[in-house]
C-alpha cells in the first residue's frame, strides 16, 4: 500500500483516492483494535485503558505531524482496541445502540461533503433532504395534523432544552414572565438541567409509583400552579423503559389549561411499528415530542428529534443574521434554515437518517423495533427460569430488564446492593460484560439496586445472551462471600 | 459488484465486509454526484435543486425499504450532485472550510464505532483521547496557566452558550442574581441568543469603530454596570475577520472587575502559528475562549472547543445521573464523563480531532492557517489591481476580504447595493460561484454591502481564485444596466 502523502491529507476531499485509501486505512484499524479487543470492552479497566490508549496514539499534538495515514490508524486503532462495543451481545448497559453499518456510511458522506445546515449556500441539497425528513418524521407523531413540523437535534437532551424554551416564549406570550415544568421523579435529568439553564423555576415533581407519571398525582400538583405549566411526561424511562399513561396525563393536562411535552427519547419509534405503536396512544395530545434515533433507530450518534404539533411552534427559534439569511435574499428565494435550530454550523445528521428510512422503509424499522421488544421479553422469561437470578417484579420496560442475583437478596439490603455494584464493575473490569444498574422499589417497595440489560441490538436474540445470565450468576457467586464479608 | 442485503444494512458494524461494502458505495455516489455538479455548487436555485434532490431520494420513508445499498446511493448521489462543495476555489462565501480527507475518514470511525461520550463504558479509549486532546487544545490558549481545561462542543454558539452559562453560575456563586453581558456590535448573533436562553439581561452592546471593540466604549459601559459583568470580545468577526484589541479590553475589564470572555471560534488556530499567535496576545486574560476547528482546522462540522483557564470554572456543569456516574462507581475509578457537556449522548468529535492534530502536528497545523492568510493578503492584492473591482478600505481580516464592483459605486447606495446583492445571487443561482456578503461601513463612514470571500482552503492559492475575480466583474458588468433601470 503506498503511503498517502501529506498533501493527501489536506487534498481535496471530494478526491476518491485520498479519502478511499484513508477510509480503507480507518477500517484496517478498526478490524485489527476489534481482534485485539476481543470482547464487549477493553480488559483491566479504567488504568489499563488510559496507559494502553496513550501508547497507541499520543502525543495527540506533537511539533512535527506523523502524517495523515499513521496518524489515521494510530487513533482509529486506539479508539476500537479500547471501545465498548454495541454490537455485542454482552454490551447492553445503556441506550446505546450498535448504529447500523448504512448508516455509519452514510455518516461518511455528511463528513465528506460538510454541508453546514445553517444557510442554503452551504447545503442546497441536504436542506431539501432535511425538510423530506423532518416532514416524515412530524407525521409519524401527528398523523391527524394539519401542519406537524419536526426539527433534528443532538439528541434527547437538546429536544427537551429547546421544548422548553419554546414553552417559556409561548408562556412569555402570553404576558407570563416564565413557565412552571412539572416532571415525573422517573424523567431523564435533562429535563431538570434544561429548566436550570433556562432560569425556569426548580420543576415540580409529580409522584411516579411503579415507575409511571400518577394522573392523580398530577391533577395535585397542577391544583397548585398558578401561572402557565408545561407536564413533560416520559415515553421510555432510562432505568426500567416505562411509558407514562399519556392519555390520562393529557386529559388531567388539558382540564387544567396545562400544555404537555413528552420525552419519548426512547420510546418514540414504537411508532414505526403497527403492533407497538398503540402503546403511545395519547401522544399526539403533546404539543411536542423528543425522540432520538440514535437509540431505537440504530443511528449513530447523534440523530435526535423534536416534533412539534405544528410549525408556528418553532417560530421563536427564527433569528435573522444578515450574512446567512438577509431578508432580500430570503425575499428573493432563498431558503432560510437559520431557524431550524439553536446550533449555527450544523452537521446533516439527517443524510444517516435519510438513508436508514428509505432503506428499511417503515415497515423495516417497525420490524426491527418489534425485534428488539421481542428479545426483551425473551429475555425476561430467560430470566425468570434462571435459578440464581430474581427480576424485578412488574412489567418488562420498551425493551429494559432488570434484575439481580439472589446471592444479593441473601444479604442484608445495603450488602446486597453492593454485590450488584460489584458484579457489574468486575464484570467491566474484566472486559467481559457492560451492564446497567438502577436503583427502583422491588416488590415490598424498597429500593434496591438492579442490573438493568437494555435490549437495542437489531439481531441479537435471547438465546445469544444465554450466556451473559449464567456468566452473571458465576460472577455473582465468586463475589458473594467476599461480599458478605465486607 | 454484489448487491448488500438487508441483512448486511443490519450486520454487525464492526464487521469489514458490511461497511467496506457500503463506503465503497458512498464514495462512489460522492464522485458520480460531483461530476454531474459540475461546479461549486448546482445550478438551476432552490427550486430545480430541490426538484432534482427529491427526484434522486425521495420518498425518504417509504412503506417497503428499498435496501441497504440503493438507499445509501440515492442519499449519497443526491447530497452530493447538490452539494455546495467548499473544496472548490469558487465556494468561499462562509467559514465553511473543505474538510481534510483524513479527518472526515476519522470521522467514519465515530460513526462505525459509535461511542457516546457520556460514560466510561460506552468510551473507554474515546475518552482517554478526549482528555489528552483537551488538554492540548487548553494548554494552546493558556500556555501559562497551571491547570486550563477545554471541552468539546457543537460549535461556536454551543461554547458561547455554555460560556454564559458558566458566567451567570460565578455571577451567582457571589450571590448575585444574573450576570449582565458586554458585546460588540461586531459579535457573533451567537452571544446574544445565548443570553435570551439563559434568561440574561439583554447584552449591552459596545460600538466598535472600524470594526473592533473600542476600550473607550467599553470603559464607558463598565462604569453604568452595577453587578457582576462578562464582557465577549471577538477575535476573528464573521464579517471582516478583525480581531478585537485583546490586551487593552483585557485591561478594561479588569480595572472594572469585570471577567472576559473570548469569541474566537475564527481565529483561534492562529495560536497553532509561530509566526500568527501574536495577533491573539491578550487572550489568556479570558476565563473561557471559544474556538472551532470546523473553520480554520478543517475538520468536517462538528468540532467546537470552549478553553477555560482554569478547570475549576466548568464545575458548574459536574452532574450526577445515577445510571451514568453514580457515586460508588466513580469512587471505585470509574472516570466520569457528564460534566464534561450540556449534551448527554455525544458523538466522539474528538477522534477525528486527534487524527488531524497528530497527522499534521501543530507545525503543520500552524502552516496551513498561515497559507489562508498568505492567499487573502494575495487575493486582497488582486482586488486592488484589478480595474473593475474596489476593495474594502482598511485592513484584510484573517483571511477575510470584502470588496465589490466598481459599477456598483457608480450607482446610488440603494442602487449599488442591489446590484451586489444580485451579482452574488445570480451566480449561486447558475451554480457558478458561493460568495459571502456583508454589510460594512466605507471608506466615507456610510454603510454598503459587499462581497466577502473567506479563504479557509488548504492549498488554493490567490492564482486560483484569479478567474473568480474577473467572474464577479462580468457578472457586475452584466447586470449592471438592468439594476440601474430597476
């Protein structure tokens, strides 16, 4: 293979050769870290990780460059020998999904081409492949509406910082001075991070008994609202994958003139599947929905989503900057795309995602979704006829287990849970699994620490984590004793 | 060539074959979508480009996918015949900058690899490399100080965002309410977005005579600011490419205890320069800098960095979720990753900023920022010799140089700066030329509008961009009776 050549590196980008002779170096890399890897994760934990990373690939900036094909394989080496990898059947810690091999390609193009999706003239075609998207997207939440829009965001955290800021501005409207959110105990923590960045006064927490929002509880608390509330229910929780009672949240919401956000970064794309998505009836009463597609929807980070019930809800994101959208050019045609986000530069996100719906078409995703709501359950029942295993007692999440070793449930309640923190550290130490955790009532309304597997694979099924059950049981019970020792 | 299946759209990501296959597509809809371009961008405007996208990729969520490797080359194809592409000499309206072909291969390794940099096991390797690269890009802004630290952002508004944020946090760790901002009328619509977010007082803005922040001005706007102030200066303005006079603003501030922050999401590489740090003397009297590397730095969008001179001053950011840090973990040694962002998913921006720092070392680095300055002194130079054009009177931004044609001076102001306005529209809507405008005073203190060429090529030299000139010329020529009977 010849050496490509510095003047390769900062050669055009758009020239096949240099980027399919450093595209075919990345993947070298990433096969041979992946071999060297072995497993769901790097061996030895956190300092071995840091010592081996640092070997392959520093100094980061050196005085004189490497070049562009060493340095190339040095990091993108480093980085698989030392990642936790979603693709396997034992790295099921977290919403994180393994992203779909089309979609990572085409992720190429959106870092090849650079389009920026904050003025037409650095993106012509990405912004009509955007609004395509983001069109589809709208629809799939709001069927029955005359004019959803959706707009692409990093992820569930930017969706619910910018719900709510247009809900403060909507409030503002009004003649309020800000918005009271009312949230579940179970939200995901960006929602209380986006009140505080937004100066919204500390979220009233509604009650959440076995893991889902209480209407009732929340006709209480909304009682107490004076001035104008924003319920941000949840559609997926992160710990156990529940759905709040959406219609019940909405028509306690509506009696009392509150409007109603739904966080359904998880659970959104149910609605690619005929069969799953009734269990999101009631979210159309929304005035905006979070989904991300980095999560079910196999994309690689970062794919996110905010639907709103109609466009003139993101009207206070308009902003006018003369050298990206100057009226006379607006007047003349131009399309103006500065309001479809609180980023400027932009990446298209939305070329992975694009390609993902048309390749699998609805009917695809919903497959691969009912897949993975499938193994869950499978899952569950393997759990269930484990002899050294307890699952929590209720229902299976979206796609979410948690249980724990009896071994713990031998212990006394704090010794108990540490044996499950410790399970799943050594476990990650090892190199050998990537395990959630969650701390949620058990059945006599204690909290206690679980293990949490959250099912995102598109092909793996519950025969292939067999295995990762008894290997937790062993794990378990090599720890069981030292532990109640301690 | 083998068609891939649906099975391989959903294969293990890891695996070679699956996403050698699918790259080799991409990067086949890449060079077929730019031959048939043609040019810098496509021709036809809005319009005929969005007529043709939809008929290359649309619908984009059919009911039945079409495949893996058909979805993947409509995308692709489509993105890329109407790309405005930033590697050709004709696309230098915006910091838009080509992206280095090692950095967007990088880039592919995030995507296939799909770390989420908000814990350490779904990044174990990816976030060693963060940390050594901040470290780097920290020590580059604050050579002195005994701890700086940097985060990666989105960009120059997701730093200038969390540069407020973390403001207003000091501001009321003091037991002040808020913190009130000070901005040039020069800077980036960013700082004062970021202020209404987080419910800010509405900046103060200080005038800025020839296009810099006068110490005067600011000086007079300090001694009416009662609380805690945060004056924003700007190195490298979107319009002009002028640096604000750091050191005397610096001084300012201080005399008023007011704190400084540093917008120089343009011109922060220049520190990777020998020869160009100078220019920036003064900026380590900042608490926070913004700069990007998706401008000067060539990196595809995103790759944003916020530098603060001390790590201390990011604590308002620190975050406990349990399922991501809980506290027995991290005091097992688990790092902890979730202050490290407002986002929580986040893609790995990093890894292909690690690759270019490392393949070209920071004299390389330094090289390629002081050829964009070598191109627009060369281009500025051309302007001036060139007898249907005048430039801008003043000094040549970084590499910014605005200019407009002679015949537009011969018109009324309204007049003439309708047929800039034109002459810049006509040739993005024949796919000939990606200009900038800007509206700026003259050399007689009356505002006009012109073109502004941003030179962020790595190796396009001002002989390139000769033709474009006289492009512009023609085009002016051309126009100009119609815009005089307009």
């Amino acid at each position: 293979m010849n050496e490509p050549t510095r003047a390769d590196a900062v050669a055009d980008p758009a020239s096949p050769y240099a980027l399919r002779k450093l595209a075919s170096i990345a993947l070298d890399a990433l096969a041979d870290g992946a071999a060297a890897r072995g497993g769901p994760l790097p061996a030895g934990g956190p300092e071995q990780v840091a010592a081996r990373t640092r070997a392959l690939c520093t100094p980061v900036l050196p005085e004189e460059g490497v070049g562009a094909a060493d340095a190339l394989y040095d990091v993108a080496r480093a980085a698989a020998e030392g990642a936790a990898d979603p693709s396997d059947p034992h790295c099921v810690a977290h919403l994180h999904c393994p992203p779909l091999a089309v979609a990572a390609a085409a992720d190429l193009v959106a870092s090849a081409l650079n389009p920026s999706m904050d003025s037409w003239d650095q993106a012509p075609a990405a912004a009509v492949i955007e609004a395509e998207v983001t069109a589809a997207l709208a629809r799939l939440v709001y069927p029955h509406h005359p004019a959803p829009d959706a707009v692409i965001t990093s992820g569930g955290t930017e969706s619910n910082l910018v719900a709510l800021l247009l809900g403060r501005e909507r409030a503002r409207a009004t003649g309020a001075r800000t918005v009271q959110v009312l949230v579940g105990a179970n939200a995901h923590h960006s929602v209380r991070r986006a009140a505080w960045m937004l100066g919204l006064p500390t979220p009233l927490v509604v009650d959440c008994p076995g893991g889902r929002m209480s209407p009732a509880a929340l006709d209480r608390a909304l009682v107490e609202c004076a001035g104008p509330a924003l319920v941000v229910a949840t559609a997926g929780t992160t710990d156990e994958g529940l759905i709040d009672p959406l219609p019940e949240i909405a028509e306690v919401a509506r009696f009392h003139g509150a409007e109603l956000h739904v966080d359904a970064a998880y659970g959104g794309p149910l609605l690619f599947s005929d069969t799953l998505a009734p269990r999101l009836a009631g979210i159309e009463h929304a005035v905006s929905v979070t989904y991300d597609l980095h999560k079910l929807g196999w994309q690689p980070v970062a794919a996110g989503v905010l639907a709103v019930a109609d466009a003139q809800v993101l009207e206070p994101l308009a902003l006018t900057a003369d050298y990206l959208n100057a009226d006379d050019d607006t007047e003349a045609g131009l399309p103006d795309l500065l309001g479809r986000s609180i980023r400027t530069s932009r990446r298209p996100d939305v070329l992975k995602i694009a390609t993902t719906l048309r390749a699998l078409g609805r009917r695809g995703l919903g497959a691969t979704v009912e897949h993975c709501v499938r193994t869950a359950a499978d899952v569950a029942r393997a759990v269930d006829a484990h002899p050294a295993l307890r699952r929590r007692p209720g229902d299976v999440g979206i796609s979410t287990v948690l249980f724990r070793p009896a071994a713990a449930d031998a212990l006394p309640d704090a010794d108990g849970d540490e044996l499950v923190a410790a399970v799943r550290r050594d476990l990650l130490a090892e190199g050998r699994a990537v395990l959630g955790r969650a701390t949620v009532a058990d059945g006599d309304g204690r909290q206690r620490l679980w293990l949490k597997v959250t099912l995102l694979h598109p092909s793996t099924t519950g025969d292939d984590l067999a295995p990762l059950l008894d290997l937790i049981a062993e794990q378990a019970e090599r720890l069981a004793p030292a532990s109640m020792a301690a």
